[in-house]
C-alpha cells in the first residue's frame, strides 16, 4: 500500500516545434514466434533505482520526431524535460502486439496483431508473484473486471498483453487483476495501488484513432488527445505525494510509424519519471524495450527476467 510523503513538485509544460507524423498497426495471420536478442549489459549497481511502485503507461503508433518537440504534446514534452529523456530508444517490431509482448516477457512471441494465444512463455506476471509482488493491469473501455474476450469498442485486445499469459488466464484470482482503467483513480486516491501498475488508454487515447471516435482527424489531433489524457489521468499520479516518496513511471510507444524499422520497431520516444531521476537528462545509449521490462523489474527488487530482459542494458543512468 503506498505511503504518505512529505516532498511535491510540479511538472511545467513547455512548449515546442511541430512535426507532422504517422500511424500504422499491421495485421496478418500464422503468426511465428521470434526471439529479441540485445547485448549483455554492464552489471548496475547504483540502489536509487528502487522504487516500492512502478508504473507503465503505452502510447501507439508514432516516431520519436513527431512526438518530441512537438507542441500538440505538452505534457508529455514538459515531463520529458523535468525528468529522464530516451534519445536513442528503438521498438523491437512491427505490427503492434510483439512489442506489446516484449515490454512483459521480453520476447515478440508473435507477428500479427491477430495473434490469439494462449502465451505459456516466462513473463512479468510470473516473476512478480513468485517475489510476492502485487500487479494489476488497468485498461481503459475494458467491459468487465477479469476480461480476457476480444476488442470491445475503443478497447483493443493486442494492447493487454496480460490477456494471453497462461499464468493469468489460469487463474481467477490473476484474471482478477486485469481491471478497467477507471478503478485507478480510485487505488490512487485509497492508497491502495498494487506494486506494478500496467496502464493502457484506449484506441480513442493512445493516438492510435481520431478522438471521440471522429472518421478523420490529423496526427497532432491524435496526439494532442493523448497528451490531455495523460496530463488529466496520468498528471494526478506524478503530482502525488505518494508518487514522489517512491514511484517510478515510464511512458513510451509500442512501436513508431510503419514506414520506421530501424532495429525492428522504428525511433520512439520514451520517458522516465520519479523523484528519484536526474532532472533534465537525456540519454543517447541504445535501448529497446526490453530494457524497460528489465528496469520495473529491477525497480522492485526482482531479480530474474524473462526473455532478452536477462541481457537488456540497465538503465541506471537515469537515476540520481
């Protein structure tokens, strides 16, 4: 359960240069699983890594350079600027769902978004409850507690990748955990917010559609709506006291524009914010998203990691 704590502050936006982006999210059919492979890291040693909570949040489909610096996006520029910057972070494939997958098992375990599963492979579900850590998945247009069906209106299946592990889909008490975004308000505001949070908005949110379900729209409409979605929903978690006594927050893309396959998956922007990070850093070291997978691990104290988790950079360098 989180604490109170006696430190605030206040992320300020800032306003940027504009740059025109995209949008893709394949799909297909026979998917075949494929192993993500990155360099052994340098053992980490610096301990302002641990965090009692960590939290997830997954935006979609563009690049690095429609995204950073651009004034659609305020609040996620201001926090980029407050805290920890990723210059030189890459998605691991395209369509969506393998990133989706090696953010939570450190591998891509598919090819197309059609991909239906079951995953039996080693993943952050796993390893959390084997440490006795708590999680939960919060998902926003998710019909039901417990879901695990396919795309319900704005909520979109290959985005949860907890509805396709076994170790969840085995158990009603797991199951459980996969809840409706709108419960995090309230686990905020109770204190009572497990020690991993997974965070997706839905396809209204993420910048993957036209908000309020508009047929067109351009990208920084897009992005603009996510942007306000994280600064309404995500903004009250960062400014919380219980945040800053020992929190940590990544936010970061699936997956950057189709035409983007530079190391897989294309330049995509991602961020790390908590009271424990270096203020304005940015980070020029080649990253993918296993690395991330590797730091909310790490982050609680777990000390094995599934897939190319176990051989990801260590991102230590973001902490003071």
């Amino acid at each position: 359960m989180l604490g109170s704590i006696r430190v605030r502050f206040v992320v300020v936006p800032f306003v940027v240069v504009m740059i025109l982006l995209s949008f893709g999210c394949g799909g297909g059919s026979s998917p075949t699983p494929q192993t993500v492979t990155t360099p052994v890291p340098a053992p980490g040693t610096t301990s302002s890594i641990s965090h009692d909570h960590v939290f997830l949040v997954v935006l979609e489909n563009h690049s690095y350079s429609s995204v950073i610096g651009n004034p659609a996006m305020p609040y996620l520029n201001g926090l980029a600027q407050s805290f920890g910057l990723a210059t030189n972070y890459f998605a691991n494939s395209h369509p969506s769902l393998p990133n989706y997958f090696v953010l939570t098992s450190g591998q891509t375990i598919a090819t197309s978004d059609d991909f239906v599963g079951p995953v039996p492979d080693d993943n952050v579900v796993r390893q959390l409850n084997a440490e006795g850590k708590t999680w939960r998945a919060y998902a926003q247009s998710l019909p039901s507690v417990g879901y695990t069906g396919g795309d319900q209106g704005a909520y979109v299946k290959h985005h949860n990748p907890f509805a396709y592990f076994s170790d969840v889909l085995n158990s009603a008490a797991q199951t459980g955990n996969i809840v409706p975004f709108s419960q995090f308000a309230s686990d905020l505001q109770n204190n009572s917010l497990p020690n991993y949070s997974y965070i997706v908005p839905d396809n209204r949110h993420n910048a993957h559609d036209c908000p309020n379900g508009a047929p067109a729209c351009t990208d920084n409409d897009q992005l603009a709506a996510a942007d306000a979605w994280l600064r309404d929903n995500i903004g009250p978690l960062v400014s919380s006291s219980a945040f800053q006594g020992s929190g940590l927050l990544v936010i970061t893309f699936d997956e950057s524009i189709a035409t983007d396959t530079q190391s897989g998956g294309g330049h995509v922007a991602t961020v790390v914010i908590s009271s424990k990070a270096k203020t304005g850093f940015q980070s020029s070291t080649f990253y993918q998203h296993q690395s991330v997978l590797r730091l909310m691990l790490r982050a609680l104290g777990v000390n094995a990691f599934p897939g190319a988790a176990s051989g990801a950079p260590d991102m230590d360098e973001f902490f003071k």
